[in-house]
C-alpha cells in the first residue's frame, strides 16, 4: 500500500521506484536524472504544504546537476550506479554556504562553513541533493515533534496529524511520501530507525567509526553516526558503500577499513545467527507490532537464517537512562 497522497501514484512510477530501479534505469536509457527530478520536485510540490518534510528544496540547482548528469553519462562518463539520482539530507548536515538550521530557530540564518564529508562523498557518486529536511531540534528526541520549525506529517495518514518518528523526521517522510528515492538521517538512540519504522522504510544505524561525522552538528560524539533511510535494503548498501570510509577530517574512522556490504548482501543470511528479543521487553507491545515482529521472524527462517532468543540483562529504562548520561555529558 502506497502513502495517501494527493496524486494517483503506482508502484511503477518514478516517484515511488527503489534507488536501484532508477539506477537500472538509467543505465537502460528508460529515464533521465533530469525527468527524475523533475518527478521529485513535482511530488515535493504537491504535497510539501501539508507533510512538511523539507526546510529548503534545492530545485534550481538539482535541475542543473541532473542536467549535467545526463550529459556526463551520455557520453560514457556514468560515475557509479548513484550518478543522477536525488537525494535529501536531514538539516544537520553542513553544506558550504547554505543554511543549516539544525532543526532550531536559533540558528535559522546558520550559515555553514563547510560541507560534510558524508555531502561530499555522495556528491563524489553523483549523488543530486534536492534539498534539506526537518529535524527535531538539535536532534534530540525520537517522535519527530518540533513545535518551532513545523512537525512533518506521517504521509501515510494525510487526515490525522500522526508523528512520523524522529529525530530524523522530514528525511523518513520524504522518502515513504516519493518526494524522493533516498534520504539521509543520523541516529543516536534510534533517529534513523524510528522514523524509519514509524514510515515503513528502511534504515541503517551504521556502526560508530564507519562514516564520517565531519561536518554534522553533534549531539553525542561516541553515539551518533549518519545513515541512509531508503525503501529496501538494497538501496541503504547502496548508499552505505559510497559515505562509508576513512576521513583524515574524522579520525575515528581510521581505525576501520571499509566493507563491502554489496558482497554480504549477496551472500544472503543461511547460517547468521540473529537474537531476537523475548520476554517482559515485548509486553504492552502493539498487536500489529507482534505480528509483524513474528512474521518478520519467520522470513528470516524461510532465508536460512538461526533465531535464538535474547533477553536484555537489565530493563530497556536502566539503558536509556545511562544513554541520557551519555548523551548530556
């Protein structure tokens, strides 16, 4: 089921394809970077005013780098299988001579002073940034509620006013709305898997030292780390593979090479070994939430995978307590 928008919408459109179908796409001369664009900017349009994901929309500049994309691959200079292909960042990451609000008033004429590293290297892919999203202020707090900057709406409910999770909030519902194919949050304590969750997408918590901080205001130094939100799982390797990596401007990257996620995601899961939680931490828990999580689990089985149940050596409130100290310190 698509999100309730105010366009008939297929699966099959632009707007609502994987990044890997576009890539596909592309490369099969079925579709511009310029006409993917255009479709994004299109959807931002019609449904900007009521989901208010986005800060600012880049539509002038992403129309001439998706321009230059179609000419660079036309001529057999395609930089990878991102080239020309949109995406959004969460308005806590700097680039150089823009606005970054960080989800505050404060800080509504913010200049940046750089660009992130994690800006840079999509953009080294051929990544097209169409714009920034809403955060919650200073990313902290998991609903996605901001009462200064605007609350984005969950798309999949346009006449009730639903959180969409957070801290990364205006990424997870641009993507789940089609304004975009892939967007990118950061998580600390979960603002890229809640809104991932909340918006039925995809989200990965990258490990801490795996991409590059630079350039992103913090919040926790040892927690935060940036990550892509995208509608499958292919696309977040996708987009891992490009931001992942060394930074000599982030020198806890250094201490781990990169990995190619692309190569495990073919490898499948027969033989992992996954925990699963069990015990007083599921109780209270949604009927539609358990019956996901149990059917989730039993695909895991069907793909080969070995479930072992795990129960969390103290309650979920001593962790966020001691994540709070982290956090504040």
């Amino acid at each position: 089921m698509l999100p309730q928008t105010n366009l008939e919408m297929s699966v099959a459109e632009p707007t609502f394809m994987t990044v890997h179908e576009l890539s596909a796409a592309i490369d099969q001369d079925q579709i511009s970077s310029a006409d993917i664009v255009e479709r994004c900017l299109s959807q931002i349009t019609a449904l900007e005013e009521r989901l208010q994901a986005f800060v600012t929309v880049y539509s002038d500049e992403a129309r001439l780098a998706a321009q230059a994309a179609d000419l660079a691959i036309a001529a057999g200079n395609r930089l990878g299988p991102l080239h020309g292909i949109p995406i959004a960042l969460k308005d806590i990451i700097d680039i150089e001579g823009r606005v970054t609000t960080g989800g505050s008033m404060v800080w509504r004429d913010r200049i940046s002073p750089t660009t992130a590293t994690i800006a840079q290297r999509l953009s080294q892919a051929g990544m097209i940034v169409i714009g920034k999203t809403h955060s919650v202020e200073f990313a902290m707090g998991g609903w996605g509620t901001n009462t200064h900057m605007g609350t984005p709406w969950n798309p999949w409910d346009l006449e009730t006013h639903r959180t969409p999770g957070g801290s990364s909030s205006g990424s997870g519902v641009a993507v789940a709305a089609g304004m975009v194919p892939a967007a990118i949050g950061t998580d600390t304590g979960g603002s890229v898997r809640l809104p991932a969750s909340y918006c039925g997408l995809t989200g990965l918590k990258t490990t801490v030292g795996r991409v590059s901080l630079h350039g992103i205001l913090p919040l926790s130094l040892t927690l935060d780390t940036p990550g892509p939100m995208t509608r499958c799982v292919e696309d977040a390797a996708m987009i891992f593979e490009a931001i992942q990596g060394p930074d000599p401007l982030w020198p806890p990257t250094q201490a781990l090479q990169p990995v190619s996620s692309f190569q495990n995601l073919r490898n499948g899961i027969r033989g992992l070994r996954i925990a699963v939680l069990a015990g007083p931490e599921l109780e209270g828990v949604d009927e539609g939430t358990l019956t996901a999580f149990t059917d989730t689990q039993n695909v895991l089985i069907e793909l080969g995978a070995a479930l072992h149940d795990f129960s969390m050596p103290r309650p979920f409130a001593d962790f966020a307590e001691i994540a709070g100290r982290i956090i504040g310190a």
